[in-house]
C-alpha cells in the first residue's frame, strides 16, 4: 500500500467497516431478520447510543421504521431505551443503545436462521422418502 497517512488509513478503516457492515445487514435479512431491524441493530453497533431522528439518518430510514425496528430489539432484550428531558415540557424524547456487544446481539437471530435450516433439513428428508414411496417401478 506504500506510504499511507493516518488520516487516509483512518478512512480506508472506515470504508472497511462500513462495507463490512452491509454485508451483516445483508446477511441478516438474507436469513430473515426485517431489513430495518438489521439496519437499526448495525447502526447502533457502529454509532452507538443514538436518538430516533439520528438512526433515521444514519441508517436512511423512515420514523415509523425506525420505531418498528426499536419495538423489536426491545422486545428482545437487545436495546436499552433511557428517556431524555430538554428541560422544557412535554413528553420527554429517548436515545437508544445495545444492551450487549453485537455477537451477544446477533445470538438470537442466528439460533432461529439455524432452527429453519434443520426443518428444511427435515423437510427435504421428508420429500425425499415421499417421493421414493409414490415412485413406480
């Protein structure tokens, strides 16, 4: 690579990351997770601790996105949710972070991806038994 400055190593790691980064998301959704639940899950790694209007930006989502995605990570155990107050009135607006690093995170999507692939297994032992039963000689 010759003679690279700190600054432009800096971003040749950033652009790893986030190339790195899509393709987890691709992945995931490739294994079923909603495409903004993936999104918001990588983008909280990345960024971390983040506001609703900032995930909307930093992942390229809608707000109604975004809130279904939170939803579900909630759900899951897998965000935090603190409420923060501006010090004026009204209802009080809310940052979200991981609740554990991202292999933790990813643990639960992985055990359902590995729970579809053993029924497919099962599935396609089934039809082949199936097939081997109405096949005549």
């Amino acid at each position: 690579m010759g003679n690279v400055s700190g600054f432009e190593q800096d971003h040749l790691n950033q652009d790893n990351i986030l190339e790195s980064a899509n393709e987890l998301v691709n992945l995931l959704v490739d294994m079923g997770v909603n495409p903004h639940t993936s999104r918001a899950l990588i983008c909280l790694h990345i960024h971390g601790t983040s506001s609703s209007s900032q995930l909307q930006d930093r992942c390229m989502m809608r707000q109604p996105d975004v809130s279904i995605a939170i939803n579900q990570l909630k759900e899951m155990g897998l965000v935090l949710v603190e409420s923060v107050t501006n010090g004026t009135r009204g209802r009080p607006s809310h940052v979200y972070s991981l609740a554990h690093a991202l292999e933790a995170c990813l643990v639960p999507f992985l055990n359902t991806a590995q729970a579809r692939v053993e029924i497919i297994q099962n599935q396609l032992t089934q039809a082949s038994e199936l097939a081997e039963m109405i096949t005549v000689s």
